[in-house]
C-alpha cells in the first residue's frame, strides 16, 4: 500500500514539472508616449519545446477579446505597428514590447503560446498583466497665506481605479492635512494631492508617488530646506500686514480726530 502511493505521487508530480507555465507580473506602469514591456517568460526554462506559436491578446478571458501580437485581419488595428516580440531570440521569453504608449492601450493584456513539450499539445496562457498609463507627475510647493510649506502633486491618468497618488515624507514621518481629489481637466482624469508641511519641520524631503494595486509606479522627490522657504514672500507679506496695520491705524487716529472736532 505505501509503495502504490508513493508510486501515484511520483506520478502525479512528473506530471505537474510536465507543464509548462508562463509567468507574467500582475502591474506594469508607463508613462505616455514612450515604450512599454510586458514580460513575459517561460517556466521551465531551456524545456525543449518544438512547434511554438505565441500570441498576446488583451480584454477578458473567454469573451470580448481581441489579438495584439501577430498582427492580422482581427488584431486591434490601435496597436498596429507599435507592438513587437521585446527579444525575439530569447526561447525563454514572450515579453511583448509596446511603443508610444497611450492612454487608451490601459487594458490587460494576456500571453499565450501553444506548443509540443515532450511529445504532448500545450496550450498554455499567463494570468495577465495590466498595463496602466499616466502623464507626468506635477509636484509644486507654496507657502502663502500661513507659516507652512504646501505641496500639490497631480497626474493626468487613463482611469483612477486601483490608482493611489500620495505623498510621503522620504525617510517616515507624518504627513499634515493630507487631502486627494480626483477631477476632469481638458478631458482628462486627474490625481490631485495636497499636504501642508509646517516650516518648523524645514529641512525635509517629500515624494509624491503614484502607485496601483500597492505597485510603486513612479515618484518624484522635492527637497525642502531653508533656502526654499521664500523668505522675499514672507518678508513681503510682513511688509503688507504692516502696512495694512499702519492705513488701519492712521484711519482710527483720523476718525478720533474728527469726532474731536465735531466735540469742539
């Protein structure tokens, strides 16, 4: 008995290392307009695989798909000459390559490859990557009305869902009045992040980063320290604030002067 079930195991898991995989990451970011790559690689790798045929296609799986890779009378004609093989020669690889990238290519894209591994028909599909697409990060920073630094960073994105922008203090430590909105701007989806960080807390370091499903996919850092707090402005505002005070002032003294008068 216990050598017919290490038989069925030995069995059972010759026929599991029998199949091949491929192996896709779940998240890929790029930014408009310039080239994407959606890996794509082969597990196990160097299996001696004859009759190949690869194939990408994106959409949901057994309904309203539609082909990217190889181009032909049913491929999306909005990928025409922008997709290719990213390493045609790599036998461990069907990493698809996508040049300038647009905001409608955010879709989910699937790798397929059909193939005999040791005399036995595969047909075999990754589990997805989605590919999402974003414009570049606006981080700006202010201080106007009140003693802190306001930072706001937004981003033009293809869909909000699964998309986060936030923004950090770069090494840890707390976030002020942190607020996000998402808006339509000249036809666009828009990530806006707002944070107040307080001058007593100069110098320190900020990064606005865009991330979707817990994937980093871009950032940028900001650096504040004395030198950028504007110290003309703040000297500016004090100079109006005095001024403001000193109208205020000669006005109450005009006033009491005209009531001595009518006293008079």
């Amino acid at each position: 008995m216990l050598n017919l079930l290490i038989t069925s195991c030995f069995l059972i898991c010759t026929g599991a290392c029998d199949h091949i995989v491929l192996k896709q990451p779940e998240v890929v970011g790029i930014q408009e307009g310039e080239t994407a790559v959606l890996p794509c690689h082969i597990s196990p790798p160097n299996a001696n695989l004859s009759k190949t045929t690869r194939r990408w296609w994106f959409g949901k799986r057994g309904s309203g798909t539609v082909g990217v890779f190889p181009l032909n009378n049913y491929s999306s004609p909005e990928h025409s000459g922008r997709v290719q093989l990213h390493d045609p020669g790599d036998r461990n690889s069907l990493s698809l390559e996508l040049t300038r990238a647009q905001m409608s290519d955010q879709q989910t894209y699937f790798c397929s490859l059909s193939l005999i591994y040791n005399g036995d028909y595969q047909l075999v599909t990754g589990n997805g990557t989605t590919l999402f697409v974003y414009g570049p990060l606006e981080l700006t920073r202010s201080s106007c009305s009140k003693p802190d630094i306001t930072l706001c960073c937004q981003v033009a994105v293809h869909g909000g869902d699964g998309m986060m922008l936030s923004l950090q203090p770069v090494g840890g430590g707390e976030v002020f009045n942190e607020s996000n909105e998402t808006f339509v701007a000249g036809g666009q989806i828009m990530l806006k992040v707002r944070a107040n960080v307080p001058v007593s807390n100069v110098p320190v370091a900020y990064s606005c980063q865009l991330s979707a499903y817990s994937k980093l996919l871009l950032q940028q850092t900001i650096q504040l320290d004395e030198e950028n707090v504007p110290v003309l402005f703040l000297s500016t505002c004090l100079a109006v604030s005095a001024f403001s005070i000193a109208i205020l002032c000669v006005s109450w003294l005009t006033q009491r002067r005209e009531k001595s008068c009518l006293r008079c």
